[in-house]
C-alpha cells in the first residue's frame, strides 16, 4: 500500500515551523476497461483489462473500498442508439445510487456516455456497475470505469 504525505499551511500563523498539519492518504486509484460489447441485463459489468489497481480495491467486476472515505468514480461507455429504453445504473450495497438513460436522443449511429460523480463509502462497501434495458442496444467495444479516493475519513 502506497501513501501520499501532504502539509497543509494553517492560516494566520506566521511562525515558521509551526501551524502546519500534516496528513498522510492512502492511494487508492483503479481503471478499468471492456473491450466487448455487454450481453446481459442487470448484472454486474466485469472488464477485459484492469488497467491499474493502486491499494488493491477492484476486485473483477466490483470495485470495494479499502478505507471509508469519498471517492471519485468515472464512467465512458460507447452506445448505440435505438428505440428501447436502455439505462446505465451505479449500484453501491445493492442500491442504484445512479441511473442514467442511454435511450436515443438524435439521428446518429452512437455516442459515447461520459460522467463522473463523488460518492462517500464505507470501508468495504461494494461498487458496481450494471444495465437494465436491452444490452445490446448498448453497442460498441469501449466501456471504461474508474475511481480515486479524494478524501479518507
């Protein structure tokens, strides 16, 4: 396990060597990425490639926090566009925290679905990600999941 050590200046204390706070973060960072298109519903998305797993957190297809904290999670996925509602769900201890909707929206062939959001955990808690709709509506080849802890409890 890596750390990060960082000092803060605390304001209006002018002597040097003194009011400084110092604190010492974990790294914990993961991307992932799937190269396949997705062909189930409401399961949880697994990924072809683990690109990095700093702490250890991601665990194919959840990712579980190692310290309670708030952390930063980004999604890209490539979609088609169709007729039927698609969704993309965020489901943090089995409860959707965040859906979105993939359905069509304009007259082109795909897009690609990009969103980031800070969500606090607890340690341990499982995160994951998931369709409801038809997957293969979905389409392409290139889904990306990732996250970093911004602030330890």
């Amino acid at each position: 396990m890596s750390f990060q050590y960082t000092r803060y200046q605390l304001p209006g204390n002018s002597v040097p060597g003194y009011g400084w706070l110092a604190c010492i973060q974990p790294n914990i960072a993961f991307t992932v990425v799937r190269n396949s298109q997705i062909t189930e519903r409401l399961t949880p998305i697994s990924f072809d490639n683990v690109v990095a797993n700093i702490g250890e957190g991601f665990h194919n297809p959840y990712f579980r926090a190692p310290f309670g904290g708030v952390y930063e999670l980004d999604l890209n996925f490539e979609y088609t566009f169709g007729s039927k509602a698609v969704y993309l769900e965020v489901v943090v201890k089995q409860k959707v925290i965040m859906r979105r909707s993939l359905t069509n929206e304009c007259d082109c062939n795909g897009a690609m679905f990009e969103m980031k959001l800070n969500v606090h955990l607890v340690r341990g808690d499982q995160v994951y990600l998931r369709i409801d709709g038809d997957p293969k509506a979905v389409g392409g080849a290139y889904h990306m999941f990732s996250g970093h802890l911004i602030s330890k409890d």
